[in-house]
C-alpha cells in the first residue's frame, strides 16, 4: 500500500500466498491521503476503531496510535504488518472492543464496520473521552456507509457530513459536542429463547454488539438446535461460538461434556461466556478467543459444532470454512465428529469429503443442511 509516509507491504492474517484479497483497500488509502494533506495534528492521542488488518496503524505508528479492535484476526495482522514494516516495538496500543477505551482521545479514527450495532455501541463507549478539539473522521467504501450510518455518528458525537466519493470510497466528518444528549447503550441485549429447540428452549441469550443476528435467534441456528447430536459428553467445541447458544444448548443436555467456545471475535467471545453463565449451566466451559482450533492439541477433541462464515467483512469466501474443517479433522480424536451447518448451496459436503474422505446428510429442510463428518 503506498501512504503519504511511504509503501507498505500488508498482508492478511493467517497470511496465505494463494489469498488474493488485499490487507487495505481504498478507504484506508482516502483516510490516510486526507490526513497528510489536510496537516491534520496528530501529536496527541490518536485512537483507530476498527483498522481492519492494522494498514491504517501501520502507517501511522510513528504517532504511537491506540488500535481498538473485534477481531483476534485483525490484532495479529497487525502485529506482523507493524514488525515488517520495521515499527517500534510498542509503538502501537492494541486494545479489544472489550477493554476499557483511552481517557481522552484527540484524533479518533473509525473504519466503519459491517455491524451498526457494534458501531453504536463503539462511540457511545468513545464519546466521553471525546472533546470539543477531538478530530472525528470516519472511513468506508461507499457501499457500507449509508444514512443510518451518519445518523449514528450525529446522535452520539455531533453534527456530521461526508466527503465526495474516491475510488468507491468516502470519508466522515463529524464535530464532536461534548454536550450532547446522548442515549443510553442497549447493549448487551438480552432476551429468551424461543420453545421447540431442544435443551435451549425458554433459556436465555445474552448479545453484545456486533454478534451476528444480536436481537434473535437467527433460523439456521434454530435449525440446528432441533439437531444436535444426543449428549455423549467428553470434549466439545462450539467452533465460531457467537453467542454461545449451540455450546450452551449442548450442556444442558449432558453436564459432563467439558465445552470450548472459541470465536475470533472478542464481542462473541464474551456473549458466550455471558449466555452460559445467565442459565446456569452445570459442568465445564473454556472461553477462548483466537484462530478457530489453533493452539488445540491434536487428537484432544471428541465433538465438533461449527456453523462457518462465508463473508470476511464484504467479500465472500470459503478460506475461514475451509480452516475451519481442516482444523477440526487436526484436532478430532479417531472417531471424532464434525458436525456442520450451512445453507444448501454451499456445498460443504464436498469440501468435508477432501478433508474426511466422509459426509453424511444428518438434516436438510429447502434451505439448509446438517453434515457429519467422522475422522477415520
């Protein structure tokens, strides 16, 4: 990536030479030219939201940027995009979307995420170390900031416009007023299950922001809920956990399973963890977030429970499933399972036929199907 303060070699993490996808993309080079052509100060403290593989800190760590960030993927690009790029070691503060925020922040930075909810939920933490002086500039390509999107930052920081688009990409302008009347956070969001989902039913879910389908059980999980297999207790893994309604679902039904819950993400991590304690779950639970099962011992694992994402931010892909299965094959114990949901029309079956040389339809309805996977 070329920066007004020189080129940068970016990649992605876990870096894979056959991964066509960039670690940047035109909003973070808008961002950055607008920065360096509008002299704006940076001596103070500068907080980034949202850099999506650390290009925008990566260019900017000479000024000792504080990173905040959902993604355990993200944090870990970072931290190899800083050492190639020579940075100090420190340079750049890593913190999670779950760590307490700066005291006061003078440049504020915000890559706009898919999620508005994990937006709205980023500036109402932010906003009271937001001062009169703060520089708010956000950053997206045109497709993901849309009316909704300004309306937030004016509800919560100030009075807010945009910029002429550049190469699809777009920057926000707001002026923060420290004044301002601003709502009261709904998050975490907590509600209750509905019945007819097996061991989960009535129980209740709790969501923080940026969890996919935060206000509801989403159908695929509700499918695979009424799927499960019986409790066989021994070491299951709620792979890409979310809110930990699946692990959860499974000790209910056998207090002896010892359950992991692993997400990349710091805000489902913490959903899990929060949804399993709110029902009083008996037996063992391990939260762990990082890069699905790397750091699981090989063979150490009986059960696997996985529904993959296919999208990484705006594009769509089979890298994270693929992962996904190959790591669980790693980590199952002979004999082992894997089960999976997905849509239909992804043709997991094919993929969990290269990596188990097996697949077997469990459940299908019109648009999704469960699959098993047992490793010989």
């Amino acid at each position: 990536m070329t920066t007004p303060w020189g080129a940068l070699a970016l990649t992605r993490f876990p870096e894979d030479p056959r991964d066509r996808l960039r670690a940047w993309d035109a909003s973070d080079e808008y961002l950055l030219r607008h920065l360096a052509g509008e002299d704006v100060p940076l001596s103070g403290t500068v907080v980034v939201v949202g850099d999506r593989w650390g290009a925008l800190v990566t260019a900017l760590a000479a000024h000792r940027p504080v990173q905040i960030t959902d993604s355990y993927l993200a944090q870990e690009a970072t931290r190899a995009n800083l050492a190639r790029a020579g940075a100090e070691p420190g340079a750049v503060r890593l913190l999670t979307t779950q760590d307490p925020p700066p005291g006061r922040i003078d440049v504020l930075l915000v890559r706009v995420p898919k999620s508005l909810a994990l937006l709205e939920d980023q500036l109402l933490r932010l906003a009271p170390a937001v001062h009169a002086g703060t520089v708010v500039v956000g950053t997206g390509m045109v497709k993901e900031i849309h009316t909704s999107t300004l309306r937030l930052f004016e509800r919560i920081l100030g009075p807010t416009r945009t910029s002429l688009a550049e190469k699809k990409a777009r920057l926000i302008f707001c002026t923060p007023e420290p004044a301002l009347e601003r709502p009261a956070s709904p998050w975490p969001y907590v509600y209750a299950l509905p019945d007819g989902i097996g061991p989960a039913s009535g129980r209740t879910v709790v969501n923080h922001a940026g969890v996919f389908c935060a206000d509801r059980l989403d159908i695929g999980t509700r499918f695979f809920l009424r799927h499960l297999p019986d409790g066989r207790g021994g070491r299951v893994v709620d792979l890409g956990c979310g809110n930990g309604v699946v692990g959860t679902a499974v000790a209910l039904a056998d207090p002896s399973a010892e359950v992991l819950f692993v997400d990349e993400s710091f805000q489902a991590v913490a959903s899990a963890e929060a949804t399993y304690k709110a029902n009083g779950v008996p037996g063992h639970a391990e939260f762990r977030v990082g890069d699905g099962l790397a750091g699981v011992p090989s063979g150490s694992v009986d059960l696997v429970l996985n529904n993959p994402p296919f999208h990484a931010h705006q594009a769509t892909t089979d890298a994270t499933a693929w992962r996904m299965f190959t790591g669980a094959r790693r980590a199952l114990r002979p004999g082992g399972e894997l089960w999976v949901i997905g849509n239909r029309h992804l043709g997991y079956h094919v993929k969990l036929r290269k990596v188990f040389g097996n697949s077997r339809v469990v459940a299908s309805d019109p648009k999704f199907v469960v699959l098993k996977a047992v490793k010989r």
